[in-house]
C-alpha cells in the first residue's frame, strides 16, 4: 500500500472517530442511556470529577491490557497505535459532549426519542467509517477480536457478549456508587 494511500486511510478514520464521538453525545445527551464502549465511562463521569472522554481514554487502556494479557506473544505491536487513537476518541467525546453540543438539552420525551435516533445513525456511520478505513480498531472491537482469536468463537457473537458485560459492569458500578 502506497504512502500516500495510507495517509488518507488514517485521515477518513480518525473523521470518523469524531463522527462517533458525535454519536456519542447525541446519545448521551438525551439522557435514555449510552453506547455499550461509554456506559462505564458514562457512569463513572456521573459519580467522580474526570470526565466521560476522560474516563473513556482509562478504559480503553484497561483494554488494551486486556488484549496483551489474552493474546501474550501474539499482540501485535501494530495494535499499539490504539492507544493514541484513544486519547484522540476521549477529547472528540469531551470536545462533541461540551463544545458541539454543550448548549444542546432535548425537552420532550418524543423530541428525546428524535435525538437518540439520529445519534445512533451518527454513530452507525462512524463505526462504517472507521471500519471502512482499514488502519486499526477502537479498543472495544480489538478487544472483541482478541477474544474472537482465543476462543475461536464468530466476532459478531463475541462483540454482542463484550458489549452485554460492558453494561452489566456499568450497571453494577452505579448501584455500587449511587
């Protein structure tokens, strides 16, 4: 693959990481919940002073150790480029949730609805774009696919079981703190 090729690969994906991270606060925003990836963030944004792309940026870390303890010999050093991205991914959160939208709070609960749904087309497009890129993955995916290479299970049923326990550790976290 060309340099040139290569360069343009990593600009369209980190575009659509900020379109993610637009996703994410259209979502959140409206107050009916967030993205399996944030949920942890999210409530730990509720219950302590750093915020959810803050917090998002330590647990993308946690995941990244996750993906060196599982796979061992076979992390490749490539997958490193993940933690930079994630620093990337947390201030586009913190950037999308108070600059773009810091002004923006939906009233109705029929308007709320509006406003969720266009978030999780913003996100779906997001996630096409950073897929379609073809560079690296967000901790989350790589860490999906991690499990995916050491269980030999389909990626699809892995993500859906990673995203599951993701909120079941959101939703214990906050019974814990509140």
């Amino acid at each position: 693959m060309q340099k040139s090729e290569l360069i343009k690969r990593y600009l369209f994906f980190i575009l659509g990481l900020f379109v993610n991270s637009l996703g994410v606060a259209f979502i959140t925003k409206v107050d009916l919940g967030t993205s399996p990836i944030t949920s942890v963030p999210y409530v730990l944004s509720l219950g302590f002073q750093p915020t959810i792309g803050q917090f998002t940026v330590v647990w993308s870390l946690l995941l990244i150790a996750c993906q060196v303890a599982l796979l061992r010999k076979n992390f490749q050093l490539v997958q490193l480029l993940q933690i930079p991205v994630s620093f990337l991914f947390g201030g586009f959160i913190d950037f999308s949730m108070e600059v773009v939208l810091g002004w923006f709070t939906p009233g109705s609960y029929p308007q709320r609805l509006i406003v969720l749904l266009i978030g999780c087309l913003i996100l779906g497009f997001g996630v096409f774009m950073e897929v379609a890129a073809n560079v690296v993955m967000l901790p989350g995916e790589a860490t999906s696919n991690a499990i995916r290479q050491k269980t030999g299970k389909e990626f699809g049923t892995v993500k859906v079981c990673v995203d599951v326990s993701m909120c079941i550790i959101a939703i214990v976290i906050s019974l814990i703190l509140f």
